[in-house]
C-alpha cells in the first residue's frame, strides 16, 4: 500500500549504553533494526559516566554510541543528567542536598539528591548541559533534546528559605502587603521583614494556607526557572533542534505544565497506567489528552510507556500485561496525537533500583513474548507512517469540541488543610469527569482559564477552589458568546490567595450559576444520598438559594430536603449548569448526556461509548478514525474506509472482536472547521 514516507512515527526508547560493555552494543544495534526502532534516548542518568570529577568530561564512550546511532539510521534524543548528579558534586556541596520538610537532610544514593534552588548545583546543571551542548549541538544523529527527567523534586531547608524570600519580595513588593494577603495577623504571625519567613516546614498545628499555596507556587517557578536556563543553554548550540522534558502525568503537579510547556517546543510525558483492566484504558486516553492540550493541540511525545508490565505500587506488584495489550494502548496514544512511542527502557539491567522495570529487551533476550510482541509493534508503526504527518491547514490533531479546566492553582488550592472536608482533591474530580465523558465516547481536551476558549461549545470546571476575578471574567465571557459550561461544588470559593470570598461559597461563578451558597454540609465518608430524580451522591452538599437558575434536581435528605442540587441558568447566549454534590459514577454520567447534548456536542462516531473507544486523528489532508473495542463481548459498528491494519477496505456494519483495533483511512474529510 502507498505511504508518505517523509514521515514516520518515532519508535524505541531509553538506551543506557554506559550500564553495559561495548560488546553489547553491536547486539543492541542488531535487534533495534529488527525491531524498526528509529529513536533511542541517551543520557538520561548519564552524568557520573559524562563528568567523572568535577569539571573533567570524558565522552569519548558517548561520541562512539552517537556514532554508531547515526551510522545505523537511529535518531538520539539526547538527554542533560541533571536528575541525578554524582557523588562527588554532593560531598563537595552537601548544602544542595534535598531537605525534607520535616528538616531532615537526605544523602546521596538514588536519583534526584539535589535542591532545585540551590546555586551550586543549578551552577553545575548548566556546566554539563552546556558541555554537552557544545560537543553534540551539530551532531547528525541529535534529533532532539531532552531537558532533565521528570522535573518534581521539592526542597526545604536554608538555600530554598533564601531563594523563597527573594521570590517573595518580588512577588509582594513589601511584607505589608504580603501580611495583608496572607492575612498574617492570624494567630499573631505578622511578619516584620521578609528575613523572618521559611518555606512552610512541620510547625505544631496547622500552618498558614496562603503561605502554603506561595511556597508551591515558589517550588514551582523555580523548577521552571532551572528548566529554562538549560533550555537556553541547548537551543543556542543546536538552533532549530526541538527541546522537550517529559511531564510525569497526571499524579505529579510540582509544577504548572501550562509554564512549562511554554518554555520548551515539544510536550513529552511518560505515563504508567496502574489498573489491569478497562479502566486503564481510561486513563491512556486521560494521559494522552492532558499531553496533546498542554501542546496546544498539537502532535506531542510519548517519552516513556511500559512494554510489559503494570505498576500497582498501591499493591507494591508488577503485573503482566496480557498481550496485545501493549500494542492497543499504543495505537490509544496514536489515536490522540501521539508521535509515536518510547519506553523506559531498551534493555533490562542486571542490577540496580529498577532492575526489574519493564525493557523492550527483557532479562530472557530477543526469545520471548515481550521482545516479538516489539517487533512486531515496530512493524505496525512503520505500516502506519501516512499518519504521522502533521495536519493541514491549521487543524489541531483532534477536533475535540469539550474542555475541562485545569489548573495548578487548583490542585495545590485543595491540598490545603483545614478545609470543609477532604473530599475536595481536584485530580479524582477531573479524572472523573474526564471518565464519564470517555464512557459516552467523548473526547475532551484541558484548558486554562486564561486561555482562548471560543473554539469549545462546552467548558467544565471541577472543584476549581481558588479562582481570580479575570478567571470568572473569562467564564461569562465565553458563555456571554453561547458557550455552555458546567461547574461543580465549592468552585470559586477563594480568590487566588485562598482568601474566602464574601457574601456567599463559590462566589467566583456563583452570579454566572445564578445561585448563591449560603452552607456547606459535607457528608460523613461512609454517606451516601439520594437526590429528587433518582441521581446517588455522597461526600458533599450545600445549601443552595437559586438567584435565577432553574432547579432540575433537589436534596431529599435532611437538613437539605427540598433545597436545589442540580440547576441551570440561562445568560446570555449561553447556559451555565451547577452541581452542588458529588454524583456517583451513573448519576454523573447522566447529568453529563444531558449537559453535552444540551451543547450540541457528538461523539467523533454514532456508535462510540461503553467500551468502545472511537476518535478521529487529522493528519495532512486526511483523516484517520481509530476503534477499538475495550470490552469483553463482541460489538458491531458501521464503518466506511480502509483499514491500514489489516490493508483491506471496509463498509457497513463490521464486528469487532474483544480487543480489537482498527485505523480507517477516510475517504472524505469529516466537515468540522478549523479553530481559531
């Protein structure tokens, strides 16, 4: 069949040639051409083999992997090991070290012993970057670099408390208007000069939240910070090479991805579902969406994935995978913009912390499951390169017409302590959002606030706590021009210092909502309720006056029996819906159908939903629908157009095994029109 073979998926993963002799690398070259790797990322945790003292560099092992990548046709992304400094960098500066917050200094002997705000290690992260970068900047084989790993580490201790007071300072002006903010006269903590602050250590109760939200708010700009002086660094040596760092999605948020991903040209992230059956899936898709939205629609990386095992750390087990699963969940994060696949990592080491971590070349060799299962991926990706092409026209990889917020702010906000209840976290809210609308085959995209959001009919905002005045500004706006959002209890209860808004709970949208919050009643955790038409909830209520909205659904259990629970207002053009509870799974997957229908939303296909998971991928001219059938019994969708699996040409109603997948070749470009 004809491709476009000026394009192709990237395909390979993490190569640590240093862990091994150069014996082996011959063999590792052998078995990447099987296997149709094209890309392998190098360096990593490199920096020990790179500087094996200070200021000595010894790359003469690294010039020779370089070369023979490119001697074999394999792209390197090339790493700065600023994850992992050495030994000798932490004796000789043991103030760099991490420290706890409970004040405990920890000692060198994993990965990340380092404190982002302290100057002698940003010093010695911008030496090898550079070094690095001088040597490798005009390498034929560099195809990209990638910045640090997984930036999260959090520091306390006397360098942070030095760089927090500055960032404070130039935050706040003068500490009157900082005590003023943080409200400090509360229990007697006004502050009398910005030398007087630490970074929020354990105290002996409850610390100040505000001082809390600024120090996340610190920790995360000064991530961001350390990732843009090695960015500028690289790019001045390489010009027109792309920059990355990969995003540890979801359950990290050291760091606002909307700043990063700013600062760097291409979104990467590494992703480890956890559960063993459908609801994995879910979360492909929940992970492969975040990446494509902080790439602002655009084709993104799948830095890391696992070829054959599931991580429960919950219960501390490395599953198998079954298989067939490995090449579903690829064609998944293909489906949603995906630039192909990496893994962590290409072979598995003898020893060491993660020795037992999931390789395209396991501890059994190239006879095994996992490694033909591999090779035969790569031979998939090779048949699917026509897709790789980035879409005409303006288009963004998915035409996705429903957006939920994220934001930083938010989750830090409801990490707070003292709150109402402990049922406020913002990740679960979104993630089951974000679920329900999978389930009813709706795809969705996140968004800021501050973001353009007129290419979207509908706007969700779950458990947004904190929200500035130009936040809720922008929510009407967009409704004002015929938008419909959704917001969900407490949202918009503080202003973004944490400071309560007056006059009534969630008085960030409350006039939007047409509502007015006059009380909170969270429930009991083992509570569970009954609203008017049937819908279950539990964790939370409120009392709720409607200044406008029409009441859909009412409380039925005392206090509460008879008050609103589900409303709708009209404005302007548009529509806003507020849910004053947590729905469980069904009831939220109703009020969504109603709420998504209501917005003129449709699925990228009729028939998507209840498992089987349908979305169509742009790429050039073309469009791509990807199938696939999550669930345990057979199902049955019309489909028009080729199959580039299989390379025949279907149409009319086709039967999809349990785990099956399919990539249609459309014969016609769906009629959506490009975004703004």
């Amino acid at each position: 069949m004809q491709q476009q073979q000026q394009h192709s998926f990237v395909y390979g993963g993490d190569y640590n040639p240093e862990q091994w002799p150069e014996a082996v690398w011959a063999e590792d070259v052998r078995l990447m051409r099987e296997a149709h790797v094209n890309r392998v990322t190098v360096g990593v945790f490199s920096w020990s083999s790179l500087e094996p003292e200070e200021g000595r560099y010894d790359f003469g092992w690294l010039d020779r992997v370089m070369d023979l990548m490119h001697a074999n046709g394999i792209g390197v992304v090339l790493a700065t090991p600023t994850a992992s400094p050495p030994p000798w960098f932490t004796f000789a500066h043991p103030e760099a070290l991490p420290v706890t917050a409970d004040g405990v200094r920890l000692v060198h002997g994993s990965r990340d012993t380092y404190s982002p705000a302290a100057p002698a290690y940003r010093d010695a992260a911008r030496r090898i970057a550079g070094a690095l970068a001088e040597r490798y900047g005009r390498h034929p084989a560099l195809t990209m670099w990638h910045v640090h790993n997984e930036y999260g580490t959090v520091s306390y201790g006397p360098e942070t408390d030095r760089a927090f007071r500055v960032w404070l300072a130039d935050r706040y002006g003068d500490v009157a208007t900082l005590n003023n903010t943080w409200n400090s006269a509360f229990w007697s903590q006004s502050y009398s000069t910005f030398e007087h602050i630490l970074a929020p250590q354990a105290t002996q109760y409850l610390p100040n939240p505000a001082h809390l939200l600024d120090f996340k708010r610190f920790s995360a700009d000064t991530l961001r910070d350390a990732l843009r002086e090695q960015v500028q660094v690289v790019r001045a040596a390489s010009p027109g090479v792309p920059v990355t760092t990969n995003f540890m999605l979801p359950s990290w948020n050291h760091y606002d991805q909307w700043d990063f991903a700013a600062e760097i040209d291409e979104v990467s992230i590494d992703h480890y579902p956890s559960a063993r059956d459908i609801e994995g899936e879910t979360h492909v898709a929940f992970g492969a969406d975040l990446a494509r939205s902080f790439n602002q629609g655009r084709p993104w990386v799948l830095m890391e994935q696992a070829t054959s095992l599931i991580y429960d750390y919950a219960a501390a087990r490395l599953f198998a995978k079954e298989p067939g699963r490995l090449a579903r969940n690829t064609l998944q994060y293909l489906a949603r913009g995906s630039t192909g696949s990496l893994f962590f990592q290409w072979r598995s080491p003898r020893v060491g912390a993660e020795f037992f971590h999931s390789p395209m070349v396991p501890h059994v060799g190239e006879d095994s499951r996992v490694f033909r299962e591999i090779v035969a991926l790569g031979h998939t990706l090779t048949s699917l390169a026509e897709i790789a092409e980035p879409p005409a026209g303006g288009r963004r990889v998915n035409d996705t017409r429903v957006a939920i917020v994220w934001d930083a702010t938010a989750w830090w906000a409801s990490e707070t302590r003292a709150m109402p209840s402990n049922d406020l976290a913002f990740l679960p809210a979104v993630r089951a959002v974000h679920r329900a609308l999978w389930w009813q085959g709706i795809n969705a995209d996140v968004v800021s606030l501050e973001q353009d959001l007129s290419g979207y009919d509908l706007v969700l905002v779950p458990n947004k706590i904190a929200a500035s005045d130009a936040e809720a500004a922008a929510l009407r706006a967009f409704v004002d021009a015929g938008g419909h959002a959704a917001i969900w209890f407490f949202s918009g209860s503080t202003d973004e210092n944490l400071n309560v808004r007056p006059g009534g709970f969630s008085g960030a949208f409350a006039p939007l909502a047409g509502i007015r919050v006059e009380e909170h009643h969270p429930l009991a955790a083992d509570e569970s309720i009954e609203l008017s038409d049937g819908s279950r909830a539990d964790a939370w209520a409120e009392d709720l006056q409607v200044t406008g909205a029409e009441v859909l659904a009412t409380f039925t259990h005392a206090p509460l029996a008879g008050r609103p629970a589900i409303t709708r207002n009209r404005v302007g053009a548009g529509t806003v819906h507020y849910l004053a509870t947590r729905l469980d799974a069904a009831a939220l997957g109703g009020h969504l159908a109603r709420i998504v229908a209501a917005a003129g939303v449709t699925p990228d296909h009729p028939q998507a939903g209840d498992g089987v998971e349908i979305v169509r991928r742009y790429s050039g001219p073309r469009s791509y629908l990807f199938v696939f059938n999550h669930g345990e019994r057979p199902r049955t969708v019309s489909l028009n157009g080729y199959d580039l699996l299989t390379d025949e040409h279907l149409s009319g109603d086709i039967e999809l095994a349990p785990a099956a997948s399919m990539v249609l070749r459309e014969s016609a470009l769906p009629a959506s029109p490009p975004r703004p």
